[in-house]
C-alpha cells in the first residue's frame, strides 16, 4: 500500500568548502552566447565567494548529441578563461548511481511503471496520475514515474525573489526514467547535485519552472536543497531564445574579449575600455571582484539591447 510522503521542513545544503556552484551543459550542440552568460554568470558568483565551480557534461541523451560537442564546450569554455575545478564529470558515466537512486525512491512506494505513449499522458489533467500507476506493471521497456506527494508550492530565488507554482499546474507523476533504459534529466541533476555537493544552482531562467520537479525530488531523497538562481535568457530582438535547438551561432573562440565583454554587459558589468583591450584574465579578475548580483536584471526573458547583433549571434 502507498502512503502520502509529507516532505520535511527544507533544509539547505552547506559545505566545510564553502561555495560550490556548477555548469553543466549538454553536448546536443556547441557553446552559444546564451550558454557563455549562464556559465561566465554562475562562474562569477562562485569566484567572487572563493568558491568551488565545477563543470559536469550531461551526455544521457544518445539521441540529442553532437559528436564532439562536449569536447568543444570545454576548449570554449577553457579558451575564455572559464577554467573549472577537479575533473569533469559525465553523467553516462554515472548510471549505477541513478539506478541506485531509483531503487531508493522504489522501496519506499514512490515510483510506479508506465507504459503510456506520450499522447497518452498529455491527455493527463496535472491532478491525475496516469492509469498504469495502480497496475503493478512488471514488463520491458517501461518508464520509470515519480509518484508526487510534494506540497511545496514556492521557493526563494536568489535574483527573482518569491516564486509561487500555481497548484493545478502541478503534476502528480513525472518520469525519472525513459524506455529504452534513459535517465531522465529532472533525476539526474538532483543525483549529481546532492553527490557534489552542491550549494547553489545557478542557470538560465529557461529551468525555471524544472526547479519545482527537482525540489519534489529532494524532499524525497530527504536531502538538504540547495539555493536557487536563475539569470534571465538570452533572446534575439525577434524575441526567440537563444538556444541550440534554434541553431544559435557557435561563440567564436577567436573573439573572446569580445564575447565576454558582451556577455559582463548582458550581467550589469561594464569594464572601462583600457580593460576592454588588455588582458583576459585581467578582465575576469575585475569582473570577480565586481560582482555584484543586483546588477543583473531579474528577468525571466531579456533582450539585451545593448548587444546591437544579437540576431546573428
């Protein structure tokens, strides 16, 4: 018989390291502008604390990838200067961790199996679990489904402030598993974030509303959460987001005082132009010690203006 889970009192995570924030790209494509804001953002927030950024590659989708897109973020990423700390982590490399995981939240009546095509569970109001949940379902090339209990409707984040999920947009049941054997990102992230040691996610505004899926799941692990921080999207002046699956031009890495001049605009830093034409790291090191997350614009969405060609970016 399943039981309600009724989530604790959140907790948040700490560390005897201090900050220790993370980028983690997947290589279904190369760096683009909007991917050097969310990394060049969430660098600075960990080196201006003194802390920890580490750089995870989120390969568990065979389908979506780029041959050598991994390879190429991280000589992108090396090339701005943007140098993380440790060893790069793989999630495929990772998956007895998450089938472990998985097998935790199964003992304790959490999860169910799923056979529903994708039609299928559109046609599912957010209140409702799908009619495989009470089947005791055993077969082949199943997803695996979180069955939610969470109550937790809002969380704080660092740069928006108070969001709030409307109830009824909620589900009840989301996958943590894919058939053919696929982790599903929303399992994945929380896994990799919790065995890390995580203090705060820092990303786009794009995985937003993800957040409120991984919560769910951290409750569920009983697991200290970390803070929350989303910088606003990258968006052309046609006001599409700037994003691989829109084929957004490959950053330059030939250019790089350029792009992180454009991106420290884009985050409130404006470095005078005598820092413009000197050095990268020395272009880093005063964007480190200016940070200052009230200079972000705490927008979901943003059209930076002041990059005159984002369209072509």
């Amino acid at each position: 018989m399943v039981t309600a889970y009724n989530p604790p009192h959140m907790k948040f995570v700490t560390s005897e390291d201090g900050y220790v924030g993370r980028f983690a790209p997947s290589p279904s494509g190369h760096l683009h502008f909007g991917s050097l804001v969310t990394a060049l953002g969430s660098y600075l927030r960990s080196k201006s604390q003194n802390g920890k950024w580490l750089l995870r590659i989120e390969d568990i989708d065979p389908a979506r990838e780029v041959a050598g897109a991994g390879d190429s973020i991280m000589r992108c990423l090396e090339a701005h200067h943007l140098f993380w700390d440790g060893e790069p982590v793989y999630q495929s490399c990772r998956s007895s961790l998450y089938n472990e995981k998985i097998q935790y939240l199964t003992a304790r009546g959490l999860t169910y199996s799923c056979q529903c095509t994708r039609l299928e569970l559109a046609s599912l109001q957010n209140e409702q679990l799908c009619h495989c949940a009470n089947q005791n379902l055993n077969v082949e090339n199943c997803s695996i489904r979180f069955r939610n209990y969470n109550t937790q409707q809002q969380f704080y984040d660092e740069l928006l402030g108070q969001v709030d999920f409307p109830k009824f947009d909620i589900p009840k049941q989301f996958a943590i598993r894919r058939k053919g054997n696929l982790f599903a990102y929303q399992l994945a992230v929380v896994v990799d974030d919790i065995q890390q040691g995580i203090t705060e996610v820092a990303r786009g505004a794009d995985l937003l509303n993800a957040t409120w899926f991984q919560l769910a799941l951290y409750q569920a692990f009983d697991s200290p959460v970390p803070k929350f921080l989303h910088f606003p999207v990258v968006v052309t002046k046609s006001g599409k987001k700037l994003s691989k699956q829109n084929h957004a031009r490959k950053i330059n890495p030939n250019d790089v005082r350029a792009n992180l001049i454009n991106a420290l605009g884009f985050l409130g830093l404006f470095p005078c132009k005598e820092l413009q034409h000197g050095a990268v790291q020395n272009i880093l090191n005063w964007a480190i010690s200016e940070w200052d997350l009230n200079k972000v614009p705490a927008k979901t969405e943003c059209i930076d203006n002041r990059i005159g060609q984002a369209d072509s970016i």
